[in-house]
C-alpha cells in the first residue's frame, strides 16, 4: 500500500461547491476510475481521502491537493493519473498526480491572487500599503458551550500578516497577490483582509479570489 497526491483546479462554476461536496465528487470520480484503492475498515467503510485545506465557497484555486491510498504499490503515478483525468469534470481537473514530499501538516501559508473594487476616495498607495504588514482581523471565535453560553457570535482580534507580493490598480479596481498565513494552527482567509480594510478605508469588495497555491515556509506544497 502506497500514499499518492492528486493535484487538482478548483475553477469557474465549482466555486461554488462546498468542501463536503468536492469530497463527494472526489468519491464518485474515484470509483468510476476503477483504481486501487484503499477504504476504511469496520462497520462503515469509505474511501481514505486526506485534503490539503478545504477552501471557501466562492473562491477559485489553482492547485490544490489530496492524499489517496493505492493499494497496489506497483501502480505508477502516470497510470492513476491516466485512470482518473478522463473521469473528472472540466471545471474540477485534475492536473498531476505525484508521490507526496511535504506532509499537509507542514502547510503554513497560502498564495492569494485578488480583484478588488475600491472605493473613490482610496488611493492605490494607501491600500498597498495597508496589505503589506501587520493587520487586525476579527475572526469568530468558539461558541461556550452550556445554558449561560450567548446566542451572539463572538469574535476575537488576531494580529495577522499579510506579505503582498504584487500589486496593480486601475480606475476603480485593484489586482493584488498576498501571502496570508494558513495551516492547523491559523488559518486566515482573504475575506477577512478585505473586511479589515473596508473598515479603513471605506467599502471594499472582491470581484473575485483565487488561491492559486499552498506553501511550505518559501516553498510551494509538494
């Protein structure tokens, strides 16, 4: 038995899919392929499957990772991705098939790319600026659990940092790459930048986000 990571785009209308639905798909296309695959034992028994970060709805990504368990150690990386491409739906590809080197739990920031629209009175230095530091983001915080716990959500203040990597404005709008801290211990999702700033500055909204990679310290996720 041998660990394999599918690498795949999370593109266009799958925006749109939850995770719980991504792992659905990833279920159904995985038996249509036929390969060999490892399952759980016990009374209920289902398809190992490992994801590197479950991603929001909405936002689109361009590399994105599993790990699946192949029964077969002969069974070559080219042939599971020969087996399961033909299967997968054209806004969910799957684009690589490897051995893993990184374990997910090494993850520790994520690669951003984003349009914003900006209001008039914004200036582009201001916001470069503003993404390129420490930010305050209000992030929700664990619901207490018992009869006194409060119906409200309650949010906590997080020091954050936020590295932009490139930055384009034109008019109205902004092209903007971030690196934002992500992982088991702190994950930071680019809604709640944008928030941060459009308490700044004035409203701010995301034409759209794309997470277009996973990192290791510098590295990318392999």
């Amino acid at each position: 038995m041998k660990t394999v990571r599918l690498w795949f785009k999370k593109i266009n209308g799958a925006k749109y899919i939850s995770h719980l639905d991504i792992v659905r798909l990833f279920t159904r296309c995985i038996r249509r392929s036929r390969l060999p695959v490892w399952y759980t034992e016990g009374y209920n028994p289902h398809l190992h499957m490992v994801f590197a970060q479950p991603l929001p709805i909405g936002m689109e990504a361009l590399k994105e990772a599993v790990d699946i368990k192949i029964e077969d150690d002969l069974c070559q990386c080219d042939k599971i991705f020969e087996a399961l491409s033909p299967v997968m739906p054209e806004n969910v590809p799957l684009i690589g098939v490897t051995d893993p080197v990184n374990s997910f739990s090494d993850i520790s920031g994520a690669e951003y790319a984003m349009r914003l629209s900006l209001p008039d009175n914004l200036t582009a230095g201001e916001l470069s600026d503003f993404l390129n530091g420490s930010i305050t983001v209000k992030k929700p915080a664990k619901k207490k659990k018992g009869r006194h716990s409060s119906a409200q959500p309650e949010f906590k203040e997080i020091a954050v940092s936020c590295r932009l990597l490139s930055f384009k404005a034109e008019d109205s709008t902004a092209e903007a790459t971030v690196i934002l801290p992500a992982g088991s211990s702190l994950n930071i999702n680019p809604p709640l930048i944008i928030e941060a700033a459009s308490e700044k500055f004035g409203s701010i909204s995301a034409e759209s986000i794309t997470r277009t990679c996973l990192l290791v310290g510098e590295n990318e996720l392999r």
